[in-house]
C-alpha cells in the first residue's frame, strides 16, 4: 500500500498509513478531547477507513456513547478516535504525522469549550459546536 501519509506513535510499536486524503482536518476544543489527549485540544485528520491501515496493539476507551479512544498499549500515545456512527472512517492525530505539516487543520470546533488561555488568531473559521455539515 502506498501512503500519501503515515505515522507512529512516540515508541514506535504502532504505526498506520493512509492512501487517500483525509475527509476533514479539524482542532476540536471539546472537553472530551482535552481530558483524552491530556492538552487544550485535539488536532486531528478524519480519514476514509477504506485505504487505512495501522499494526500495533492499542488500548480503547469509549470517551462516549458515539466515539472510542485508542492509544499506544506500549507509550501511550493517543492515536485515534473511532466514531461508531457513521463507522466508514477514523480520526487520526496530526501529532503522529511522519511529517507533522503535512496536513493542516481547515477549522476549529467546539470553540465553546476553549480554555480561556489558548488564543486562536490563525484566521480559520471557528465554530462554538460542531461544523456545519
């Protein structure tokens, strides 16, 4: 499989690769993100499952009824987030990115939740909940 885009985890153990673009690159401020990646926010690429694959042994955590967590079992590291509905893709942390600017975030959500400390002046659009569909 040739990757447009890859990465790993901090040890190594997991790696994943993806072969088509992602479907949406966001900033989520939420407090279910902040709390599972232990900082302000989740920088993540939204990926089509189809054309992805990763090998490593992960840890899951449902962080709600609609999304699950998985990491690193070895270091950690927060990989991805699985929705269970629609269940045809898969977020993927920018921070694991091979190549970290490779992709950039087109939009910030759930800026409701924002820490009071993190400003946002990048000129991307914001959202206070999820983006528009």
């Amino acid at each position: 499989m040739s990757a447009l885009y890859a990465g790993g985890c901090l040890c190594g153990q997991v790696r994943w690769r993806a072969t088509a673009e992602p479907l949406n690159v966001r900033i989520c401020h939420c407090r279910n993100c902040q709390r599972a990646t232990g900082g302000p926010f989740f920088a993540r690429a939204l990926f089509p499952l189809e054309g992805f694959e990763f090998s490593g042994e992960l840890t899951r955590f449902a962080s709600s009824a609609r999304l699950e967590r998985r990491a690193c079992a070895r270091c950690g590291t927060p990989m991805f987030s699985v929705p269970n509905d629609p269940a045809d893709r898969i977020g993927v942390s920018l921070a694991t990115l091979d190549e970290p600017d490779a992709l950039k975030p087109h939009c910030h959500v759930f800026v409701a939740s924002k820490r009071a400390w993190v400003v946002l002046d990048d000129g991307l659009p914001q959202y206070a909940e999820g983006a528009p569909s």
